[in-house]
C-alpha cells in the first residue's frame, strides 16, 4: 500500500502549483499542511472503505496530480471557513478544488489533471501538463562538485538531485535504462 504527502512524488506542475498554493495561503495567515499526494490503487481502495474518497476506482491522486492538505495549526485542521478560503485561492491558480464538487465533497482536495476526467485517466489519457515557470527551477538549482567533474543538480525539499548518467560515468559507473522497465535504471561497474 502506498501512500505519502511527499510533494516530490506530483507532477512536477502539479507540485509547482502545490508549493505557490502554500505560498498563497501563508502570505494570507494560512499555515498549509499536505496530508496525501500519490496512492497506488490498494490505498484508493481502503480510502474509499473508509469514507475518506468517493470512489474506490484510481484517480487523480494515483497519477499524481492531486494533494490532500489540512491547515497546519493544532484544533484547526479541518476549518470549514479556512478551508473555503484555500479552496478560492487554490481555484484561482487553476487547480479544481472538491469543494465545489456536487456529488461528495471534499474540501481538502485539489487536482490539476489537464481538463481530463478521472476515466479518461484510467483509460490511458494524457495531456501535456504546462511547463514549471523557469525562475523556479532556477531558485532550486545547485552546483553540485564530485571527484573529476562537477555537475549541476536540484534541490527540493533537502534532497539534491543530479543528473544521474553525468555523475555516475564520470565516477567510472555506466548506468543503463531499458523501455520494458520504466521506472527502473541500473548503475553499474564499467565492465
Ligand atoms: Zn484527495
């Protein structure tokens, strides 16, 4: 089962649009939490069992491009009036806020999914996400220095990314990646 409220686990403009929801919200005296990002489907699934969802099929949150937040001050969790605040501020940076949904409310759920419907997600549908505004990306990059090369990485959230081939080749690793397994690479010692 998995289930996290890590930010980096979104799509990169669903989480841009996260960061300045936060933001946003801050700069308004709302201190914003994230409860749940990515699922995999046995979590949809217990949510569901349990109230937390409205369906027990996949959806947004399983393609990552939908968060869970709270309000990040002890007793106000769940404020309804804060809550319809955030909604607003969230649905004028583009995100749909379940808020406003007619069938099962939910007031801590945003996503942002390309106009595409939960089934058209299931069925394979994509549509090109926009691109992160540059000045972002610029803010959270680092020169990251390593025996015999240097690189330039990331940072998010205290985690520094780097591009991996770059780094390992020059460190004497080949890194290798094949179609059938996606979500895999491999980094081995040059043979
Ligand atoms: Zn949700």
């Amino acid at each position: 089962m998995l289930k996290t409220r890590s930010l980096d686990c979104l799509m990169p403009y669903v989480r841009y649009l996260a960061l300045r929801l936060k933001e946003e919200c801050a700069g308004v005296g709302i201190p914003l939490g994230f409860a749940n990002t990515l699922r995999d489907a046995e979590y949809q699934a217990w949510c569901y069992q349990n109230g937390k969802s409205a369906t027990k099929d996949i959806g947004p949150h399983v393609f990552g491009m939908a968060f869970d937040v709270f309000i990040n001050r002890k007793d106000s969790e769940y404020d309804m009036d804060l809550l319809r605040r955030v909604g607003a501020i969230g649905k004028k940076l583009g995100l749909s806020w379940a808020g406003d949904w007619k069938s099962f409310r939910e007031y801590v759920h945003f996503e942002y999914t390309g106009g595409l419907s939960a089934a058209e997600l299931r069925a394979g549908k994509r549509v090109e996400l926009p691109a992160v505004p540059k000045e972002l990306i610029d803010a959270d990059r680092m020169q990251v220095y390593f025996p015999g090369g240097k690189a330039e990485g990331y940072a998010v959230d205290g985690v520094t990314y780097v591009p991996l081939r770059a780094v390992c080749e020059k460190l004497g690793y080949t890194v290798s990646w094949t179609p059938d397994k996606p979500f895999e690479a491999r980094v081995e010692e040059k043979a």
